[in-house]
C-alpha cells in the first residue's frame, strides 16, 4: 500500500482563513482588532525567517502584529523588562519570545515572566499544569497542530494506542496529554527507549518528535498506521554543498507501510503558525470577556 499524504499546507490554509473571518466579529465587540507581539532577540537566520512568516499571516488574518527586534547582546533584565511592558500592554493579546535565545539570558525565566493569559506558545508552567489536569488552556501550537491533523485524517480517537516519541516540554510531553484528552492510550518513548522499533510497531498513531534525521525507519511502523512526523532536519543533498530537510522518519520506506503520514516540508510546520494565530484570537476574547469562538 501507499500511504495518504496529509496536507498540512492545505489545512493550515483553511484554518488561517476560519481565523481571519471570525476576526471582524471580534473587532465589533472589542472595538480593536486582536494582537501578537512577537520578540526576536538576536539575528539567528532561521528565527528570522520564522518571525517574518509569522508577521505575514498575523496581519493577513486582520490582527495587529507587533515585531521587537533586540541585538543579540541585550541583557536578561532589558528583555524581562520589555516582557513586562508586553504583559502591561492592553493591545497586546498574545506575546511570543521566539526561541533559542542567546546563551546568556536563561529562556526558563523569560517564559515564566509572559503573563499566562497571553502566552499564546503554551509553554508557561500554569498553561503546562492545566493542560495537564484537563482543564482549558492555552496549547503549544506544534501539539495541537498535530491533533487537529490526526482528527482530520481519523476522527474519533478514541482507544487507539499512540506512541509518542520524544520527551520535550515543547512537543512530546503536551502532545501526549492532548491525545489522552482525546482518550487514547498514550506510550511516551524517547532515543533510550528500550527496543523502541517493538514499541513503535504497536502504534495505531506514531507522533516522532526526537530531532533525529529519519530515525523512524518503515519497519518500525505497523500496517496502515498514521504518522505524525514533527522533526525538522537539515542534511546533505546529492549535490556538493546543498542541503535539504527531512523529518524525523524515513519518509519514503514509511510511506510503502502507513496508512497515512505527513511530509517535511508541508505537514506539521504550516500548522504551527496556524495555531499561533488561532491561540491569539482565543486569548484575545478571553482578555475582552468574551466566549471564544467555536470550532477552532
């Protein structure tokens, strides 16, 4: 069999576009439009061209968009500073500190000072406890990306067995806690699992956010399971001196076992900015006393 490719541009495209009609609604209630604060502290090149796509879609979707480019020498305290201002800002519904900082500046302290209600990357430890009790709250947005895609492709997920590679705060950890919302029965596996390929060959769901260049091969994967392939990898291309990306498995041995699974590039990474806009516009009607909109 071939597996179904899964579309990740697609759907963030229509996600993107759901968001940015439920827009001018808000604006009438809240007269202002929604807003993203987005810091970058350094010239990293792939945090630039993040930033820049995120700018892009936010003022596309109709919210206001606010950039904070810092030299890579600011200090702890000037940025912490500037994240208090964010927090103070009423126009400012949602702020993200685009990661990896420098080396200097401890990124822990930097997420703990966004104030919960706007920490649209979910990764503040009051947004992690509640995800994790089930109460409702602000997701990462590479997790709840992949979820959206999962019910997509399979809709109830109910009692299916998925396995989860990768451990971090970021991914793994959230991504599992979603799925047991979801009610599945969840595995967390990681580079020191032992016989990680027998686990994986259980999986109805493989979700593989490890950080390893196609790590996952096609006979870990059982017959007709649906692949959720988070990692971003830059590798050798054939040609001297040029590089491609992979994900975190071996997509063209995968794809001859799966039922479904997604390509890198064009499945899971559309989805994150996606769902950044989407916590946006969540965060920005709980701010203005609002229900937040349904079917997001």
């Amino acid at each position: 069999m071939t597996a179904n490719i899964i579309d990740g541009k697609a759907f963030a495209s229509g996600l993107r576009g759901r968001i940015g009609a439920l827009v001018p609604a808000f604006v009438a209630r809240a007269g202002r439009a929604p807003g993203l604060a987005v810091v970058l502290v350094g010239d990293d090149p792939a945090s630039q061209v993040y930033v820049r796509s995120k700018h892009k879609a936010t003022v596309e979707a109709g919210m206001q968009s606010f950039e904070h480019r810092l030299p890579a020498d600011t200090s702890a305290q000037a940025l912490l500073a500037l994240v208090a201002d964010l927090n103070a800002d009423t126009c400012v519904d949602g702020i993200l500190v685009q990661l990896p900082l420098p080396p200097h500046i401890d990124d822990k302290a930097v997420l703990a000072a966004i104030d919960p209600a706007k920490d649209v990357d979910g990764f503040h430890v009051v947004n992690a406890g509640k995800l994790a009790v089930g109460e409702q709250a602000l997701v990462p947005c590479t997790p709840l990306g992949s979820l959206m895609l999962l019910k997509d492709v399979l809709g109830d997920l109910a009692g299916l067995h998925a396995v989860v590679i990768g451990r971090s705060n970021i991914v793994g950890k959230p991504m599992a806690q979603l799925l047991l919302q979801q009610s599945c029965t969840v595995t967390i596996a990681h580079s020191r699992t032992r016989d990680l390929p027998a686990i994986v060959r259980l999986a109805d769901i493989v979700v593989a956010a490890v950080g390893r260049a196609e790590m996952v091969r096609g006979d870990w994967i059982k017959q007709g399971a649906t692949v959720i392939d988070v990692g971003i990898n830059r590798v050798p291309a054939n040609e001297p001196g040029q590089t491609r990306l992979v994900g975190d498995v071996a997509y063209d041995e995968c794809t001859q076992v799966a039922g479904a699974i997604t390509p890198v590039p064009g499945g899971v990474g559309p989805m994150t900015i996606a769902c950044l806009l989407r916590n946006t516009l969540v965060a920005a009607h709980h701010r203005a006393g609002l229900a937040a909109p349904v079917g997001l």
